[in-house]
C-alpha cells in the first residue's frame, strides 16, 4: 500500500474515532438531562441506542485490524493503530457508563427522593469536557496538551466525594431511601470512571509520540 493510501486510510479511522466520541459525549449529555428531568422514556432510549456505540467501534476495530494484518506497519504506524484499539475500547466502556446511568434513572421512575444534580451536572460537563479535549490531543498527537488534562481529573473526583457526602446524609437521616440513594452513586461513580479512562486516552496519546507507557495516575489515594 502506497504511503499515500495508508494515510489516508489512517486519517479516515482517524475521523471514525472523533465521531464515537461524540456519539459518547451525546449519549452522557443525554443521559444525565433525562436524570434531570426524570424523562423514563428518554432514558429507555439511550439504553437502546447504546448498540450504535457498540456497532461503530467494531467497524472501527475491523478496519484497524484489516490494515494490521494486510500491511504489517512498524514503528510510529504500529504504535498508533494499536492506540486506536485502545482508545475505542475506553469509548465503548464510556458509552456504557451512560447506559447505565440512564438505567438508573429508569430504576428511580418517579420515586420522590433528592438528587444533588448541580454537583452530578458539573461532574458531567467536566468528565465530557475531559473527553473531548483528549480525542482532539489524540487525533493531533499533540501530548503536551494530553499530559494537561488528567489534571482536571482532581475536581472530578471532589466532586464525587461531595456527592458521596449528600447520599449518606441522606440515608441517614432517611433510612427508606437507603436503595434509591445507592443508585444514585453508581451515576456519581460511572462520571468518576470516565473521567479516569480519558487519562487513559491521554497515556495513550504520549505513547504514540515516544514509544512510552507514562501512567498519569493524578489520584492521592488507592482505587478498591
């Protein structure tokens, strides 16, 4: 295959891989508003269309895995093609974290209970905001600007704390929404767990530039 032609082909799964961004970011928009409004049938939609995330990355995969094997790249190719693997893997495990919060929110129906959306909000709009930025330094190889972002992933997990915080309170000083009040941290945990796998997209943005695996862990304490 020409040089030509291979950039080419790079450069379209290049594309490929900002569009299931995007499909991922809607899909935590969307489903972080439907918690907001408490929209059932919103949530049931995003739950559906979850296989359109899952059928792009195989698409992705396939054509990854079609130029591996018939061109064999080395070096810097190989490095970026295997980091493309990787980075649909962590977007597709994203798209989950959004499933599952809108499966939350059709858990909760319309039981009366107090969700702190200003903090789960903002842990949205960070965690997406994280997300994008680590697709564009990706794509760009630029890993000056991806070894910035894992930085941000500190106010994501204050946030997370605060919101900890709230639901033990609240099950404290109400026992009967112990249940409701657990699922709301497995929404306040999925926004946690995209925010640590965009540092993992921006790992992997710094070894396609150097060859090295650099573990950006930002966080003080251990993850059980």
């Amino acid at each position: 295959m020409p040089r030509e032609t291979l950039d080419r082909r790079i450069h379209h799964i290049q594309e490929e891989i900002l569009l299931l961004g995007s499909m991922v970011e809607q899909a935590m928009l969307n489903s972080i508003d439907a918690l907001k409004r408490r929209d059932v049938e919103a949530s049931k939609q995003i739950y559906e269309d979850d296989y359109l995330v899952n059928e792009k990355r195989f698409a992705i995969e396939n054509a990854i895995l079609i130029i591996i094997a018939t061109q064999q790249p080395i070096a810097h190719d190989l490095r970026l093609l295997a980091a493309m693997l990787e980075v649909i893997t962590e977007l597709e495990r994203m798209g989950d974290y959004a499933k599952g919060i809108a499966k939350v929110n059709i858990k909760l129906a319309d039981s009366d209970l107090s969700i702190p959306m200003r903090e789960i909000n903002r842990m949205c709009e960070l965690s997406v905001s994280m997300l994008h930025r680590a697709l564009s330094a990706f794509v760009s190889e630029n890993p000056k600007e991806a070894s910035k972002i894992p930085e941000e992933d500190k106010a994501v997990d204050e946030l997370y704390n605060v919101i900890y915080r709230i639901l033990v309170n609240n099950m404290i000083a109400n026992p009967a929404c112990i249940d409701h009040a657990n699922l709301l941290m497995w929404v306040a945990h999925n926004l946690e767990r995209m925010a640590d796998r965009v540092t993992n997209i921006c790992e992997r943005t710094v070894f396609i530039a150097t060859g090295e695996v650099l573990e950006m862990d930002t966080s003080d304490d251990e993850n059980y």
